[in-house]
C-alpha cells in the first residue's frame, strides 16, 4: 500500500490514463478526488473504483475559477492534499483526425511507390485561433492553474508530490499537432521552474511523456495510419494505460524520493534520449 493515507487529485480521470492512475492509487491505499470535465465521466470512474476512496469533482481545468472551486472542494472532502497528476487534456476535433488520416494514408502509398511527398501535412497553415488557444488553455493553463492551487494546500504541510503529464511531442516533435507540441513542451519548462522553486519545501514535482498509448483520446486513426505509427515504435506496440499509472504511482510514492525536475517517458522507445 504505496500510498496508504495519502490524498489525490487526478484530473481528466474520467477515461483512459487518468482512469487507470485514479484506479491504481485507490488500489494503493490513496483516497483520490476524480476530477474531468464531464460530471458523468468523473462518477463512472468513482464507480468503478468504490466511493469510499474517491470522489467525483466536475470542473473544466482550463478555467482558473473552477479550478479554484474544485481545490476548495477537495479541502473540505479531504482536509488537504498529498499528490497532484495533471493528466486533463484534448485531442483533435474529428475533422482534423479525419485529415490526419486522409494525408496520412496519402503520404504512405507515396513513400511505398517510391514516389516524392506531395501530401503535405500544412496542418499549422490551417490552425484556427480557437484551435490554438483551446490546447493552450487545457494543457498548459489547465496545468499552471491546477498546480497553483496544489501549492497553496501542500505548502501548509511542506510536502507533496506533482505529476504533470507532458508527451513524446515534447521531446521530438509530432508533425501533425504544433499546438499540442508547444503545449506539452511548456509543461516541462513548468515542470522544471516548479521544482526549482518548491524543493526547499520538499514537493517534488515531476512530468510523465507517453508515448503511443491506447486511449479514447488517440482512438480514430485509420488502420493504415495505425500502422505507420506503430512502425516507429521498437517495442512494435502501442502502450497501454496502466502502463503509465505504473510511472505515475513510481513518481507519487516514496520510491521516488529523489526525483524532482524530471520527466520519464514511457513510449516503448519511440523516443530515446
């Protein structure tokens, strides 16, 4: 029981890997707040996991007043806070999966007919602002506001641990979502300035940066498309979600006591730095 006594906050538990996290640290003695932008998301998760170890929190965590309400929330149910995953995030509309696809698929037959790339990504050429600031505002807004507010209920105790949730595209780069890219790269310069700043204060704050993993959220690409992905995997396999909640209870319990300011990334070697 890893983290016997200890309370949780998971957002975008709803589904997928903040599921899987909010399960495991149940699983490990945790009582854990399940936060996600759906109400209904947040409460099958609580079902599954039991609500005498966790309780459903609706909030967007793109807005800073709701994140301050769900904090407050989680005082009064829990007295306090002892770990923090900052896992809530977005992924494309299903017009911009299905011209992922389309091109995707495009550029495949061209490199197996030997044939020069005319199927150009030019998916920054045809981002919108809203596009823009809406991953913006999940990802590193989501983070920076969720992290903020942890501070103020760990700095009481001068103990604790972050986990943010960045990505493979942090590290190299994905042709196919700048904005998430930047988004998921702001995350550890975050990451790394809180660190700095709260070591004194022993909160520990560390990033995860998955790889491929089988969620809702990378649910819709073609078959093909698929297929070019999995390619550049050395493992040859997509990760799943209880893969990285393996990572996120390392980083939340004692076993890593001396990690802080650092990323670890689960991507079946994707991307070996």
């Amino acid at each position: 029981m890893k983290l016997d006594g200890r309370t949780a906050l998971v957002t975008g538990a709803g589904s997928g890997i903040g599921r899987a996290i909010a399960t495991l640290f149940a699983s490990e003695g945790a009582r854990v707040g399940v936060n996600d932008i759906s109400r209904e998301a947040a409460q099958a998760t609580v079902a599954a996991i039991g609500t005498d170890k966790s309780h459903a929190i609706q909030a967007d965590v793109s807005d800073s007043g709701a994140v301050h309400a769900m904090f407050s929330e989680v005082e009064r149910r829990f007295g306090g806070l002892d770990i923090l995953v900052n896992n809530a995030g977005i992924a494309e509309t299903g017009n911009r999966r299905d011209e992922v696809n389309r091109k995707g698929e495009a550029q495949l037959q061209e490199m197996m007919m030997g044939r020069k790339i005319q199927s150009h990504w030019d998916i920054t050429l045809s981002l919108t602002d809203d596009e823009w600031h809406r991953m913006i505002g999940v990802h590193l807004n989501g983070t920076f506001y969720c992290t903020r507010e942890a501070l103020k209920l760990m700095s009481t105790k001068n103990r604790g641990s972050i986990i943010n949730i960045s990505s493979v595209a942090a590290l190299r780069g994905i042709p196919i979502g700048a904005h998430y890219g930047a988004a998921k790269a702001g995350i550890l310069g975050l990451t790394r300035s809180v660190a700095y700043e709260m070591a004194s204060r022993n909160i520990r704050v560390n990033a995860i940066c998955p790889g491929w993993i089988d969620t809702p959220m990378t649910g819709g690409f073609s078959p093909m498309v698929r297929m070019m992905l999995t390619s550049q995997i050395p493992l040859m396999r997509w990760g799943q979600p209880e893969e990285v909640a393996a990572t996120a209870l390392f980083l939340a319990s004692d076993d890593s006591s001396y990690f802080t300011g650092q990323w670890l990334s689960p991507n079946g070697g994707l991307f070996i730095g």
